[in-house]
C-alpha cells in the first residue's frame, strides 16, 4: 500500500477513536464511529484476496448495522427527552438497544459470530488493529452509558461471552480464530465490572491490549497461523518461543504473570459487592479459555515437527520484524504482577 494512503488510513484512525473519546454528543459520537469504520476497511481488503474481501464486507455490514442501531437509538432519546447527551440515556429502551448495538459493534457474545470470520480472513497486522484499537471508542461509550443501562443486562452478556469465549476456542487450529475468542472473553470480563468499577474495566482493558499485541506481534515474527506451523517455532526461535508460552499463559490469567492481575481484581471487586455466585461461574469459565492456551503451549513446546505438511517449509534465516515493540509488550504482557497494589493505587 502506498505510505501516504496508509499514514491517512491511519491518521483516520486515531482521529475517529478520539472523536468518540471528546465526544459528549450522540452524533459526534457515531460520526468517530463511522470514521474508524471507514479507515479500516482500506487496510483489511488491502491484498486482494477473496477471503479479505469476504471478510471486510462481513466487517462492513455488521458495523453500518451497528451504526445504524445506536443512530436509531439515540434519535429515539431525543426525541423523549429532547437531548442528545451521551449521559442522559435515561429511556429503559433506548438503553438497552444502545448497549445492544455496542455489544454488535465490539463482538460480545451472543453477538459475537461475525468476529472470529473476519478476523480469519485478514492479515495479522490488520487483525491485531482490529482486536485492540478498534475496541476503544465502542467501550469508552459502553463505560458512559452503563449506569443506565440495566445490570442483569449486562451481567448476561458478560457470562454469556466468557462462555462462548472459551468454549468456541476449544476446537480451533486457526491462530486468529483462537485469539478472537480469547478477544471475547476478555471483553465479558470488563463489561461485567464496568456498571460497579469503571476503573477495573479500565485496568482489563489495558492488560488486555498488551497482551493481545504481544501475542499478534510473536505470531507475525514467527510467521504461524496455524496450531499445526507452531511446531517449527523452536527451530527458528528458541527463546522467543519459550516467551510465547509465558504470553500465551498470561492471556489465560495464570499467576505470576500479568494477566492474573485483572482477573483478581475484579473477582475480588464481585465478591465486595456480594456477587459471589456471578464470580464462581466467570472463575469457571476462564478455566475453559485456559485449556486452549495450554493446548497452544502444548504445540509450542512438546511437539515435533509435522513430516508432511500442507504449509510452506520455514527456512532459519534473519528475521526482518523490528523486535523493539516485541520486546517490550512481552516484558509487559509477563511482569506486571508485581506493580499491582501501584495500578490499584493510582486507578482507584
């Protein structure tokens, strides 16, 4: 792609996801919306191939969609109450059929099923944006207009995702797949807390994006979509592939890594409010994503390479992939544990 269509697309980018953070006006905010909608489709269907295009237009659909439900919805409060203000989302309806729009827009489960195609049929670059940046401006108006909207809602959305989260990565061998439902179940997590603790949602969503980057930018290094291609990582990249594991786990919120910090605090939060059954089913839950990225580490480290294979033999050559930003989401998506009672601190 030529650099200065690519440096617009994603100057576009930036200027959508911030237009929906400054925005306190229902308009401004679907207009940011619909920027980031219409910056990314360009880089999805940049390689011409029928599955990027079947993918950007499944993408397509499901956001107008989206888009057109929050518009929907928004008119509909103002014409109740007479104000677009992203705050005052006061109508029983109104609310639900925002936060159900939101969900559509970000892909939480029962909503979900359009996720793991598209992000299947794009490139890992362009599915990393996907997973991480693209979330920011749905959830940043999931946060404002949780207080209205109603808690068994939301509390059923988030089981449901977690659940699906997990469950529909039991029998993938697509990388991508696996990590769109791993992208799920993350995303059950902070909504479950984001009505009681906007600040826990904030602190998952963070863990969240520098694991998923540190994940998305290791499989690009090792050049793996597959379950099956992870058996040639330890040829061409031992310690990176030992690195993988310890992402991979911490995706799955093992201790001591990262990714139990989120984990922990918002069981702890569920069991301040007195949500004790609500905690022990999402608790139950992770040990279903949890299975799969032990699966993963299982191929990473215990299995020998395939005799035969479909897939193109990877030669052990230098890799071309900057390793600053590699480095340096691996060491934060693998040692924030111990700064956790600091992030506690400082959010709250």
């Amino acid at each position: 792609m030529n650099p200065y269509v690519l440096s617009i697309l994603l100057m576009s980018l930036g200027l959508g996801t911030t237009l929906t953070f400054m925005s306190s006006h229902w308009l401004l905010a679907w207009m940011g919306l619909e920027i980031n909608t219409l910056a990314i489709i360009p880089l999805m269907a940049q390689k011409h191939h029928p599955r990027a295009v079947e993918a950007t237009t499944k993408y397509f659909l499901v956001q107008a969609t989206a888009a057109a439900m929050i518009l929907f919805a928004a008119s509909t409060n103002a014409w109740i109450y007479g104000q677009w203000d992203i705050n005052q989302m006061s109508h029983p309806l109104t609310a639900t059929m925002t936060m159900m729009a939101l969900a559509l827009k970000i892909g939480l489960a029962p909503l979900h099923l359009w996720l793991p195609e598209v992000l299947q049929g794009i490139t890992l670059s362009t599915g990393l944006i996907l997973s991480t940046w693209q979330k920011l401006a749905p959830l940043a108006l999931i946060m404002q207009t949780a207080n209205n909207t109603p808690h068994i809602l939301l509390t059923m959305l988030a089981l449901t995702s977690t659940l699906v989260g997990g469950w529909g990565g039991l029998n993938q061998t697509q990388l991508r797949k696996i990590l769109a439902y791993s992208s799920i179940a993350h995303l059950g997590w902070m909504i479950l807390v984001s009505q009681m603790a906007p600040q826990m949602t904030l602190i998952a969503l963070i863990t969240y994006i520098i694991m998923t980057t540190a994940a998305f930018l290791t499989l690009s290094n090792i050049n793996s979509t597959k379950t099956i291609t992870l058996a040639y990582a330890w040829t061409k990249a031992p310690t990176l592939t030992a690195l993988t594991c310890l992402i991979l786990l911490s995706l799955g919120g093992l201790p001591p890594l990262t990714g139990f910090m989120p984990k922990w605090l918002i069981i702890q939060e569920l069991a301040n409010q007195g949500l004790t059954p609500t905690a022990t089913i999402i608790a139950l839950t992770a040990l279903l994503s949890l299975y799969f990225y032990l699966r993963l580490t299982h191929a990473l480290t215990l299995t020998l390479s395939p005799q035969t294979t479909n897939t193109t033999t990877p030669w052990r050559t230098p890799t071309k992939h900057p390793t600053l930003a590699l480095s340096l989401f691996t060491i934060l998506a693998t040692c924030l544990l111990p700064i956790t009672p600091t992030v506690f601190t400082l959010l709250i």
